[in-house]
C-alpha cells in the first residue's frame, strides 16, 4: 500500500469555468504507479468545486460546455452573482479589513456567490482505481469549476491517490 | 492494508428512483475481509447520485419514500424537468450526432435535468469502517438515487473499500 | 499503513450552526501518526454536513459567521424551515408511530427542512494529508454543519485516516 500525491495547476477566467481535467489526472495516476485504490480529486479554493460530468460536446460563444452552462443558470437562480456590494451579508467589514491585511483589494471579496455555488457542488471528488483506471464510466469526466467572478486566477488542483 | 472492489447492479425506472443499498454495501464490506477504512460508495451514471439519508418509513403511491418524494419537490423548483426540446441549452446538435453514433435515440439526451441534479447531489459517497461496521448512526441508509427521467436502465453501483 | 479513528462531540442549538471544528481535526491527524494519506470528516447525522469554506470574519447578532447566513438564506428559498405540519410529505404517520417507539415526540420529526438542507450539502469533506499536514490552501476552514431546528442536540463528529 501507498500514498502518492500531484498537483497541477489551470488558469481560470472572469467567468465561471469548467476545465476538463480528466488527462492531468490520469496521468497522475499513471505516474502514482497505484492501481486499485482511492483517487481523490480536491479543491484547495473555496470558490472553487470539483464535479464529475458527462461531456456537452457542444459549446457556447464563450467555449463554455452547454450542459456546464446550464448548471451555471441554474446556479444564477439559486445564489445570484454578486453585482452590488451590501448584495450578501457576507464580506463584512472585519472581512475586508482582514483583506486588506494581505494586499487584497476590497472588490476580491464580492464573491459570495462563488463561494455558496461551490460548497453547495463541493470540493473533491473521489474516484476507485480499479485495475490500473479510474472507473468513470462510458460518459464520465472530471471537471475543475472554478465559481469565482472577481478575478481571473492561476487555481491548483490535487490528486490524492491511496492504494496499491 | 489491502483494497476490495465490489459492483451490483439494480433497474431504475422512468421517474426519479431512490434504492435503498445499505444490504448490498454491507454485504460487499464482509466479502472484502476489511475491518478499518474508508468505504466509497460510487456512481459511475452522470444522471444518478449516491446519497446517505434517514429512512422515510412512508411511500407515496409510486413507493418513493416521501422525503426523497420532498427531495424531487425541491430539485424540481432547482432544475425542472425537461419537458420541452430546448428547455435547456443542453443537448446541442454535436451531441445529438455523437449520440446518434452511438445508436442513442435524441430524445435519450433530453436528461439534462438529471445531470444538473444529479452533480448537486453528488457522485459518492465515503463511510468510514469501524471494527467491521460502516459508520451510519441510528438512521443512516445509502441511497443509490436515478434522476433519468427519459429511459429505466440496468444501473451499476460500485464499492470500493481501502483499509485493513 | 494504517486507519486511525477518532471522534468528537459538540453542542448544537435550534437554529443552524457551524461550528469551525478545524482544531479538533488537526489534533486528530496529529493522534493517528499518519502523516500521508487522506482524511475524512464525516457526519453520522442525517440533519447534519460537513463544509470547507472560507472564515467569515465576522458574525451576525446571533454569533453566526455572515458567509454561512448567506448560505441559510439561500436554502431558506430552496428548502424552507418547516413551520407547519404537512408543509412537507415526510414524515407521515408511520414515520411518527416509528418514532413515537423510540420515545421521541412528534414534533421532533418536523426537521425535513434539515434533512434536505443537509442532503444537499453532504454528509462528509475528505481531505488530502501530505507531509504531515491537510491541504487546506490559504483559506480553508472545516466546519460542522447542524441545519436541525426542532431540537439542540449533542452531535458526534467522526474522522478517518488512512494513509502512512
């Protein structure tokens, strides 16, 4: 038995995006040299989720999957983006100060609705390796979401793998 | 340490189906000889969930238990099911091809509901194994949940556990 | 490799609570030795989930942090507090005969806002270990989820290690 650990990283936009990132972690996998076990695809950022989906085929204007973007629509009814501070309860003003603290700008914390969509999909996802491959079925694939629409941002992504 | 996989299947139906699996787990969890773990209960469907929920007692008329029937209510409200073509962005043409291909009917992909409500809820779910027994509480069930309103199907639930 | 469990309990109230319980996992990991592998928080609880989010700073009049009232006002609209008998299916009458045998009051039942809530939000977070410490990026927080509002209970937080 062991453990093995990678990460990789993406760039996000302003936008909510969805990157496909089934080949990274593959290949992690293969280079985990474990092949019955647990994987474990996970979000260190709170505005962002990991999810598993079947590929849309098609894309919007913005090269965003349609199936992705209507899970976004879905999500707009349910937490609305962000668009007037005051919006949301949350950032308060010890929020801000503490942001300030780090050199960020008060506008970076107007993303309440990223970090509700996010929590609300969740973190990881958590994948058996059976026989060398995930099991993903016909249609599967891992997808990194990041929710933020504040700024775009360099996002890293962690594969745990447990087994042998 | 060793890992055990174990699969099972069961057949959905038109509606939203919830199977209560906890018999089928538990018994995969004796055949693996594990003892201490972490027990992965998993959906390799992109339009079924694995959810852990207090038994219901009640039915309705269709035999869905009638929390998971409040379940439907709320995830109706979330993501409607799709009754009209283009309700959804998704499918768009190139899935329609694809799918096609692979001698699906068009109407099959007419599930986008199912595949948004099913990525909120969830793909797995991890149980950890105590002293031979997954750690459910008083009320705890393992529910492998079907949100594909369009075709019943063969389903196949997989079980995965990591442990000693 | 090993598997180490610990638990712990808290105190919850009649209105959701989410209690940081960050510390008490960190001191768990510490305990088990294990310093590479993956770790699970999990909720035994079906009223109950287990969140990564970010800290809020500060709080409302009632001590909860602005980011997680937030997320109370956004399942408020998806799944309203159950304020009248019947406003929801479940629980019906052998549900309440059921609980009625465990000596439990039939007003207790009347939480299936808080299953709900909590079925959306999942029962549990796993988290990568590496190098002795859990990949919580900059900002991470693991908070116990209570969304039962007919009863303040003491509820057990279980965590799991596997690793080496």
């Amino acid at each position: 038995m062991s453990v093995r650990h990678a990460s990789f990283t993406l760039q996000s936009d302003r936008r909510p995006t969805f990157d496909d990132v089934t080949p990274q972690v593959e290949e992690a996998l293969a280079a985990s040299g474990i092949t019955n076990g647990i994987l474990l695809v996970y979000s260190q950022h709170t505005t962002c989720s990991v999810l598993i989906q079947e590929a849309s085929d098609d894309v919007d204007y913005w090269g965003t999957e349609l199936l992705m973007q209507d899970l976004v629509t879905v999500l707009e009814a349910l937490a609305p983006t962000c668009r007037t501070e005051g919006q949301y309860r949350h950032p308060g003003p010890k929020h801000i100060v503490a942001a300030a603290g780090r050199d960020e700008l008060p506008s970076w914390s107007l993303n309440t609705d990223a970090h509700l969509r996010s929590v609300i999909l969740g973190r990881s996802q958590a994948v058996p390796v059976v026989d060398g491959a995930m099991i993903l079925g016909e249609f599967g694939r891992i997808y990194f979401a990041d929710f933020d629409q504040v700024r775009a941002r360099e996002r890293t992504v962690r594969v745990q793998v447990v087994g042998e």
